[in-house]
C-alpha cells in the first residue's frame, strides 16, 4: 500500500460485521479459558493480552501502524515521547556505559542526557554533529553502546546527515537511535539511510491536535546484537526461565526485550483512549504535513525577508547551509516549524510575542493550530548559558510552529506584532 493507503489501514482490518474504526479496549485485563493459557503468555510462549501495561489491542493497532509506516519490524508505544527516548537508550545500555549524541537536540531530551543518566551511571558525550566523520569517531570509546540525533533538531531546525551518524554508529559497533518527530515518516524514513532504532513524540505530528501525550519507538530489525557488546540481547534473560532474545525473537529481539523488560518493570504505558486518537491523528497525517510545510515554506520567506528579523532557521530555504541535508534526506518536504533571531533579543522577542493575536502561545509545537515560543525561558530555560550556546540557542531565538490556517491570516498576525516594535 501507499503511504496515505498505510495511514488508514494499517493495523486494523475489520472481519464480518465487526466496527469500521478500531474500538476503544478500555480494559486493564483480559480473561482466558486455563491456567495454562495465562502461564503460556508470561512465559512468552504465545503472543496475547494480558494485563495493559504491556499490550493493549487498541494501542497494538497504533504500533502496527507506526511499524508499517516507518518500515520497521516491530514498535513499542509509550505514555509520552520522553518515555521512548528513555526506554530506547535504556534497552541497550547498562551503568557504566556511554553513548554518543548529537548537540542539536530538543532540551529536554538533552537535559535526560547530560544529567538524569548521569546519576544512573551513563556517560553521554555531546558532538557536534556538523564535524566530519574522522573527529566525531574521537568521541568513541571502548564502552560506546548508542550513537544518538533528531533528523530535524528541536528547535534549531538543523537536519543530522544521517548516513554520516550511520558511519559513526557502525564504528562504534552500536546502533544508531533516530529521534524522527518533525520530519514523521512522511518525509524522512531513517532505517533507508542507515538507523537502527526510531523514536518519536507521538505528541506532535502524528497525533497533530494536541489532545494526546504519547511516544513510540520502532525497531528496524537490521542491527547485529551478535557482536560481543551486547550480552543482554544474546545471554539467557532469568527472569523469563533462560530465555535467549535473538534466538527466540530474531530480528524483533530488540523491541520484545523493551517491552517485556522495560515496560513491565516501568510501566510508562499509554492509555487506550490516547492510542485511539493518536490513531485518528494518523489517518490524516500525510495530508497535515503538507499543508505544514507549506505554510512554514511561506513564512520562512517571510521572515527572511522582514528587516525586523537577524536570522532564520529553516532548511528549505536556499540559503540555509542544510539546504543540500535537507535536498537528500527530506526532498519532498520538511515541517512546520521555523525559528529565527529577532533584532533586539529577549526583550524584543517578548514583546512580539506578547503582540500576538492569532497565534497562541504555547509550551508545544507540531499541532494544527499556529503556536509560537521563546525557547531560551522556557523550554530550555534549565540550561546553563554556555548550554544554549552550543546548541544554538540565542537569547533572542523565536519558534514558530506553522498551523494549517489560511496562510494569508498568519502572515498578518506576524507583521501586526511586529508592527508593534
């Protein structure tokens, strides 16, 4: 099937009389006919429904779907997209190892990064991810068991060269972890470029209308576990009676291992009614993102344009030194978001935005609805000075997250606040 074909029917097809849309399983349990039935499940013998921390049938839908879209081979939904970046890391790494990562990543992901899995024992080392392959592989060490990035970084709107990741990640003999939340699947599929493992805040795009945290990650199934750094994969698991991973599961070792493991221990379990929507949000995704990003398109020029503005991030336009990044990994698209620098820095930018009317302002970003932000007192607003430099964060840096309105009324509530200068 299509892509627009996928987002419909993937994960669901109805039998004789049974409802159109998915229903709603809104059922911690599920009964069976023995004992033996139920001790089967536990023991991963069969697959099934059990208890919903660990699989629901509503949100099974959604993973299949996700799995479909992507291209994956399996997919585990969480209760927000700060849960899979979590789980996805935690899956493969253990105290006292390391991972490396893109600098130009959303905030709080790098603040779960640099001191969340600090305390826990896991070393992260920050890399600019604009350096050439021969200084990023300095960054490897001995026990580098992940290699992370944002195809569009949040909210500095840089696009990862994700083969050279890839290269790096092989290097290290560690799989590569894609956050892919802006772009969605619909204009970036990272497994074709060389990941290992997606992650997404479900939250933003895929659901679109700000009605339902969630995350995923989905599991490309082509890492070899089989090379000698990743016992937890290829050794008997005792707390399933010796069960072997990648003997039992093959390719999908990955993704059982964080549901069975991190997930039932965890916990950070989606509810029923949030995969519902989230599956609605779906079924229209193709067709949002391109009215997204041409909306963001026209903006970006816009700004670019207005002698009010000292910059703007948005790899579409020719003039962006991601321009070419952007040509090869999302040809057909982008988002729709844009930051850019106003002249005047945090007080100015405060003004603007105050000066809004049409545009809200909102601690989210990737909804249907036009939304604006100042990164560097909010979503960002724990990291230190030096921390903002190296990311890219100006004290004067504005983000836009492009809506589906009619994009002359968006144009004219962005020139009226800054009229109001």
């Amino acid at each position: 099937m299509e892509f627009e074909t996928q987002c419909l029917h993937s994960g669901y097809t109805p039998k004789n009389g049974e409802p159109r849309v998915q229903p709603i399983v809104q059922s911690t349990t599920f009964t069976y006919d023995s004992a033996e039935d139920i001790g089967d499940l536990f023991d991963l013998k069969k697959a099934g429904f059990f208890y919903s921390r660990l699989a629901n049938p509503t949100t099974s839908v959604v993973e299949e779907k996700l799995t479909a879209l992507e291209g994956g081979v399996g997919a585990l939904c969480t209760s927000s997209g700060q849960a899979a970046a979590f789980y996805a890391l935690l899956n493969v790494l253990e105290s006292g190892d390391h991972f490396i990562s893109s600098s130009s990543i959303y905030g709080g992901t790098y603040n779960l990064f640099a001191h969340t899995l600090k305390k826990m024992g896991i070393d992260v080392t920050f890399v600019d991810p604009s350096l050439p392959l021969e200084e990023l592989t300095r960054a490897i060490q001995p026990n580098t068991k992940a290699v992370f990035g944002e195809t569009i970084a949040n909210p500095a709107l840089r696009v990862l060269d994700i083969e050279k990741f890839a290269q790096l990640a092989q290097a290290a003999q560690a799989p590569l972890i894609i956050d892919n939340t802006f772009a969605t699947p619909y204009f970036c599929r990272p497994f074709e470029f060389g990941a290992n493992i997606v992650v997404h805040s479900t939250t933003k795009y895929l659901d679109g209308h700000a009605v339902a945290l969630g995350g995923v990650i989905i599991d490309g199934g082509n890492f070899n576990w089989h090379n000698g750094k990743f016992p937890q994969f290829t050794q008997p698991d005792e707390t399933y009676h010796g069960l072997v991973y990648t003997e039992t599961f093959g390719s999908a070792a990955y993704i059982v291992k964080a549901r069975v493991q991190l997930m039932r221990d965890l916990g950070a379990t989606p509810a029923p009614q949030n995969s519902f929507l989230l599956n609605l949000g779906l079924e229209t995704l193709a067709l949002r993102m391109q009215a997204h990003y041409r909306n963001a398109l026209t903006v970006a020029e816009f700004l670019e344009a207005h002698p009010c503005v000292n910059a703007v991030n948005y790899p579409a336009l020719k003039s962006s030194p991601d321009y070419a990044l952007k040509q090869k990994y999302v040809p057909n698209g982008l988002c729709g978001v844009v930051s850019f620098e106003i002249k005047g820095g945090k007080e100015a930018a405060a003004k603007w935005l105050n000066a809004l009317k049409l545009v809200s302002r909102e601690v989210h970003v990737a909804d249907i609805r036009t939304c604006a932000l100042h990164p560097a007192s909010s979503t960002h607003r724990q990291l230190s000075a030096e921390e903002l430099e190296a990311i890219d964060i100006s004290a004067g840096l504005i983000r836009i997250s492009c809506g589906i309105e009619h994009i002359n009324d968006i144009l004219a509530d962005l020139q009226q606040a800054f009229d109001s200068l």
